[in-house]
C-alpha cells in the first residue's frame, strides 16, 4: 500500500513519488511540489492540524487532506 | 517633442516575489485603484515614465501558474489573452524572487509561450546571495532569448535600468519556451476558429478555463463545449502534463544557471519560526497579536475619530448659524453632513486595521497566523485568515469584511463575510452600557468582577458563539464543488516595506469611501427625510404651538420636548407606531420602533434617538438611564424599562444587523445585493427569534 505524506512525523525526511488526486496535482505542480522533490516536516500544529512542510528550499503549510494526496518513499 | 502612444505594461509574478514594491518603486504615488468588471478585485494601475515616454502599469494579481484556482488567478488568464481588452499589455514585466527562482520559473515558461514581449526582473537579489544563490544571469538571458535583470525594489536598485530596458522592448518578442507539439491538441486550428484565438498555446490556455472565462458568453462555452466533448479534450490531464514537462526543462535550465554554496541553510528566518510556529509559544505570541490589533483599532483610531466627529460637529453648527433655516439647509447640515460624516469617521479604524494587517502581511508573518489558527476555523468551514476579521469585528464590521478579501476559497471567504457582523463592534457598546444598568445592578461579585461588566463580556461572547454557529451550519449546508485548501507558502521573514504599508491603506480606504460611501450616503439621505418630515401639517402645528408657549426661562424644555414631539409624528415615527403590532412581542413599544430605525444608521445613535424621545437635556448615558427608569406605562402604572424589555431590547442589538454601513460593504464585497439583503433578513430573524425568547421566558 502507498505510503502518504500525512502519516509522517517531525524531522522525517522522505521523496515525493506521485500524487494520487489529479484536481490537486496541478497546484502542488504549481508551487513547485512536484515528484523527485525531498520532503521534511518540520512542525505539526496542534491538534492535528496543518504541518510546515519543506521542499526544494520553500516551505509550505499543508493540511491532512492535502498531505494525504502526496505519495511517498 | 512628441510623447508616444502610451503604453500597456503588464506587471506580473506570483505572491511574494516583491511584486507590489516594484509597482510601488516604478509608479510612485501615481496609482489608481479600481476594479474588475464582475469581480471584487482591487485592479491597481499606474503610470511609468521613462524620458518622455509614459506607459501604464497595471499590476496584476500574483499567481503560481495561468491555470487559475481562484477568481484573481483568472483575472491574470483573461488579461493576457483578451486582445480587445483594455489591459492587453504591449509587454509583459515578469518579476520573481531570485532567492527562489524556481517557484516563478513555470509561469514564466507559460508566459514566453504568449508571443508578448517580456522583460525578467529578477528581484530581491540581496536575499538570494544571503541564501548562497549565485545566478548565472547572462547565461539565462541567453538561455531564455530575454532580457533578465537583477533589481533590489525595496532599495530601488536596478530601477531606472529596469525602465530603460522595458522601453526598449516592446516590440521584440523573444523565442517560446516550450511549444511541444505533443502537448497542443492536434485540433488546435479548429479550436482557434472557435475561441476567435490566435495564439496555439492561449488557446490550449482557454479551452481548460472556457467555463469560467469572462472572455466567452454562454453561446461560445456552448460551441466550445461541444469541440472538447468531440474531441475528448480532459483539461486536467492536459495541465499536469504541461506542467510536468516544463517543470522537467526547468529543473535542467537551473542546474546549469544557479549555483549555491554548501553552506548551512539555517536562516534567520528558520530560526524565528522555531518560535513564532510553536505549538504553545507560536500561538500565545498569536494571540497577543491579535490583541494588539483589537486595541490598535479601538485606541489609535479613537483619537482622530472624536477629533472628525468634533469637526463635523462644528461645522454643521458653522452652517446652521450662518445659513437660513430653510429644507435645503437642514439637507445639508443634518441630511448631507451627516451622511458623509457617517462614512469619514469610519476612515481611521480602517486606515489602522489595515495599516496593521499590511504590516503583518509585509513582515511574512501573516501566514504563520494562518497556519496555527486554521485547524480551529475550518472547523465551522472559515479559514484560518477569518481570525483577522473576527478580532477587527470587534472594532467595526466594515474593515473587518473588507479584510476577508485575502481569503481565496469563495464559500470560505462568504461565509466569514456573513458571520462577521455576529461578533460585536464597537458601536453597540453605548448600546450595551446604556441598557445594562436595567438588567442587573451595579455590584460587585466575589467582590472583584463588575456584574455589569460580566454581562457586558457575555454579550460580546454571545456574538462570537452566534457567528461560529451560523458559519458551521452555512458549512454543514451549502456544499460547493471548490475544494478547500491551504496549501500555504510560508516566505521568509523580512522588514516591513513602509511605503508599501501606506499605499494599501490609503487603496483600502479610497475603496471603502468611494464605493461603500455612496450607498451610506443615500441611506443617511433616505433616514434624514424620514425622521425630519410628517404625513399633513402635524409637524407645522407643533411648531406654531411650541412658539405660543415658549420662554426665556422654559426655552431649552420646550425645545426638547418640540423635538421628542415632532419625532413622534414624522415619518419615522408613524413607521414606529406602524411597526408597533409586530415589535411588541419582544417587549418594545412604537418608541423603541423609532430608536430602531434610526440606528440603523449607525447603532450608537440609539443612545441620542432615547435622548431626544425622552426630552433628555444631554446625550450623557446616567442622564439618559435616569429618563428612561422614570418612563411608565400610562395604562398599567408600572415601569417602561423592566429587566425583561430592557434584555430584550440588549439582546436584539447584540444580533441585529443594525448598520447601513455593514450592508453597503457587504454589497460591495460580494458584488450582490441579495446576499446583503440576506444577510440582513437572517440577522434581523435570528435577533427577532432571540429577543422574543428574552422577553417572554428568561425573566
């Protein structure tokens, strides 16, 4: 089973692989979260709320459902 | 010597590339700001002169991509591929931040495939050397076959370079980017045909937004709709797939352009973020934010309110002492002055609302604030950015809604509009205060907290539950097809551009005057005619009647009670008496009526309205509450004012929309009538229903 961003804990570092929601895939393609990229969270805010994500030198905040569309490795 | 045809630039780039200082550095103070046919989008123009050359700059909106999401996004798509329009720039300005030159490399990929000339202004350079950037700048502008320069628009270097390169480009329009052939649909010739485009790409560009597109009226979308059927067209494949690609020839053009040392990548920015997006300290330090804007907007406003107040104060005294006392004179002073007092006082609260928020949105800090707070606001369907118009509520709803506008998800951003009146404002608290002294006494309780202060705060706290309430079931029931998202960048943190801090609140209060003011205007007009003028001849005979009586020694009396009289028998009066059957459930009688009328001007004048009905010698609230407690019922003997009428009537303006001024922003904002008109009826009901219940059960 694929393994999705959302499941991630602080400081753990992994690659994007794919997306699996194409209405979201052209946003994060956008803002430059795109496949190959290296991924770290660096905070989750309280109460499971959005993380603070960084990619290619951005950072980003990400809610759940975003996260859950990223596919990882 | 003969000034040329003025030009159209078009200055674009996505969100925090210092777009909005360069605009700011390359217009001076030469800004106008309008809006968009159809949509509540500020469009920003100016004009740039370069020896005797003016062009007009029109600062689009920041966007990631010309796929748009949102309504300002595909205000971007339109511009650019309108010919007809008026903005069709003569060449594009394209600005992006060097320290993250990738994130503006794909929109401007999208925009060389145009055919518009374009000019690349590679800004913030001195934050892309502090991050160890080092980019090969002739290498891309032989790369790209644009020009490319460095520019610093905050320190305003690179600026007259800049100019004099833009001016020498209009005409020469650079090599596409990337115009796969595998990527325009082989049918691209009919589908120009159809969409009147000559541009392959554009009109690739149009045929995934054909829908919302202002560019096409429904019998086009029609036409359109049926090629892409025929064809089987799928918009959404054909944007990744594009972006795809140009992300991969991106990635390949900056590896052999940018260079960055190896250096730790530790930031100052990193390193206050350790802070300020901590779970506990992030959000302490938020909510001390949040608090200093409350008491920003409430206490630096204060001052030059009461000063505009006196001034209109003295002025209309001015008029009414040198000019005849005649029915254009009273227009004037107490229809016309008061009208466009009514929208002037309300210039520094939104000046320092939004002089803050800019200050926090210049600063970078902004998104930190959204990132905490939206778990808590998506909850009842806002957004995180809603806080900002919950906390301004609590000073006035006018600059609070306008605030909303940074709020791209339509339902989110009509939802925190439709709410934010719930939370109380400042005007209702001479409301609130005058009225408290007859729900419970002046005491004390576990001989520290106020009573009448813990009844003040429960109001306050009753409006905030009012508006998460309503905006979870507008949530829970109106479904939209947008999805939500945050998908938030969070920019470096940098000092505060202060010029940019004063452009934006000048823009927002130059919107809120001229267009909101126009519909106050009309209204004060409407209130003044109706509070001033009586059906027949009533209001002449208590005039003649009061001269026969009055005194030297009993003038300021009859004068009072000539007014209270004539207030009664105006039209605004029999309204009152007109509206008694149906307000009388609540507890109110055709006096109440009146004070309801006429603080829908504005809340506070309820407290001059029972002024004037009860003959009260001042607009001092114990002179007033001292009035009223002697009211009593000529029929049952017993006291006006009870616990009961006197919640009701707290508990009615704690949810009633009370407020022409509220209305016309939310007119203007949403670019509906039937939304404000809704918004009130709702309002009123919740209010009607509430007070009822405060009236008939509570006591």
């Amino acid at each position: 089973m694929d393994r999705t961003a959302d499941k991630l804990k602080v400081n753990d570092t992994c690659i994007i692989e794919s997306f699996n929601d194409a209405s979201f895939t052209g946003r994060f393609l956008s803002l430059g979260i795109e496949p190959g990229a290296e991924m770290t969270v660096e905070r989750i805010a309280m109460f499971n709320g959005p993380r603070i994500v960084s990619i290619g030198g951005l950072r980003f905040a990400l809610r759940q459902e975003e996260l859950k569309i990223i596919v990882v490795r | 010597m003969s000034i040329a045809k003025k030009l159209n630039i078009a200055l674009i780039g996505s969100p925090n590339s210092g777009k909005t200082t360069l605009f700011n550095q390359l217009t001076g103070l030469n800004q106008h700001v309008g809006n968009y046919d159809g949509v509540t989008i500020d469009k920003k123009t100016g004009t740039m002169t370069y020896q005797n050359r003016e062009a007009k700059l029109i600062d689009l909106p920041g966007t990631y991509s010309l796929y748009p999401i949102a309504e300002d996004e595909r205000v971007v798509l339109n511009s650019l591929l309108n010919k007809k329009g008026s903005d069709y720039p003569d060449i594009i300005l394209f600005v992006a931040n060097a320290a993250n030159l990738k994130k503006g490399m794909l929109l401007l990929s999208q925009l060389m495939d145009l055919n518009i000339p374009l000019v690349f202004c590679l800004n913030m350079k001195d934050l892309a050397e502090k991050r160890g950037y080092d980019i090969d700048i002739i290498g891309l502008q032989e790369k790209l076959q644009i020009p490319v320069l460095y520019t610093n628009a905050k320190k305003g270097d690179g600026i007259d370079a800049l100019r004099k390169v833009i001016f020498d480009n209009t005409r020469k329009i650079g090599s596409p980017f990337r115009m796969s052939p595998s990527r325009i649909p082989t049918w691209i010739q009919e589908a120009k045909k159809v969409t009147g485009l000559t541009n392959d790409y554009a009109t690739t560009l149009a045929l995934c937004d054909y829908q919302r597109s202002a560019l096409f009226d429904n019998a086009k979308r029609q036409e359109i709709e049926s090629l892409i059927q025929e064809k089987q067209f799928n918009k959404i494949v054909t944007e990744v797939e594009d972006k795809k690609a140009r992300l991969s020839d991106i990635n390949a053009l900056l590896t052999s352009v940018v260079t960055k040392d190896s250096k730790s990548n530790i930031t100052i920015s990193d390193k206050i973020d350790m802070v300020l997006t901590h779970n506990v300290y992030g959000t302490l330090i938020l909510v001390i934010v949040l608090f200093l804007i409350f008491q920003g907007v409430f206490s630096l406003a204060k001052y030059p309110m009461d000063q505009i107040d006196l001034g209109f104060g003295a002025i209309t005294a001015y008029l009414k002492g040198v000019l005849p006392d005649t029915w254009w004179q009273r227009l004037l002073t107490d229809g016309i002055l008061t009208g466009i007092g009514g929208i002037v006082i309300f210039i520094p609260q939104i000046a320092v609302l939004f002089g803050l928020v800019a200050l926090l949105e210049e600063s970078g800090y902004m998104p930190r604030a959204v990132y905490l707070s939206d778990k808590l606001m998506s909850k009842f369907g806002l957004n995180g950015r809603s806080l900002v118009s919950f906390i301004s509520g609590v000073a006035c709803a006018v600059p609070a809604i306008m605030s909303a506008r940074s709020i791209s998800n339509k339902k989110e951003r009509l939802i925190t509009i439709f709410v934010t009146p719930f939370i109380s404002c400042s005007a209702r608290l001479p409301v609130y205060v005058t009225l408290a002294a007859f729900v419970v006494p002046e005491e004390s309780v576990l001989g520290i907290f106020n009573l009448q202060g813990l009844v003040l705060f429960s109001l306050y706290f009753l409006g905030f539950f009012a508006a998460l309430t309503t905006s979870y079931l507008l949530h829970k029931y109106f479904k939209t097809e947008d999805k939500s998202y945050l998908t938030l960048e969070l920019p470096a943190y940098q000092v505060p551009s202060y010029k940019n801090v004063v452009v934006t609140l000048i823009d927002k209060t130059k919107i809120f005057v001229f267009n909101a003011g126009k519909i106050i205007l009309i209204i004060s007009i409407v209130l003044w005619f109706l509070v001033s003028y009586g059906p027949g001849d009533k209001m002449q005979q208590l005039e003649e009647q009061a001269l026969t009586t009055i005194t030297t020694e009993n003038h300021d009396v009859v004068m009072r009670d000539l007014a209270a009289q004539k207030l009664e028998h105006s039209y605004a009066g029999r309204l009152g008496k007109v509206m008694e059957p149906a307000i009388r459930p609540l507890g109110f009688d055709w006096k109440i009526g009146i004070a309801l009328i006429t603080s829908f001007a504005a809340r506070e004048v309820f407290v001059s309205t029972m002024a004037t009905i009860y003959s009260s010698a001042s607009d001092d609230v114990k002179t007033i509450q001292q009035r009223m407690r002697e009211q009593v019922d000529f029929v049952t003997g017993e006291k006006t004012y009870t616990r009961a009428r006197s919640f009701s009537l707290l508990i009615f303006y704690v949810f009633a929309m009370q407020c022409m001024s509220t209305i016309a922003i939310v007119r203007r904002e949403t670019n509906s009538w039937a939304i404000a008109i809704a918004q009130l009826l709702f309002m009123t009901g919740v209010a009607y229903v509430a007070s009822y219940v405060a009236f008939n059960y509570l006591f």
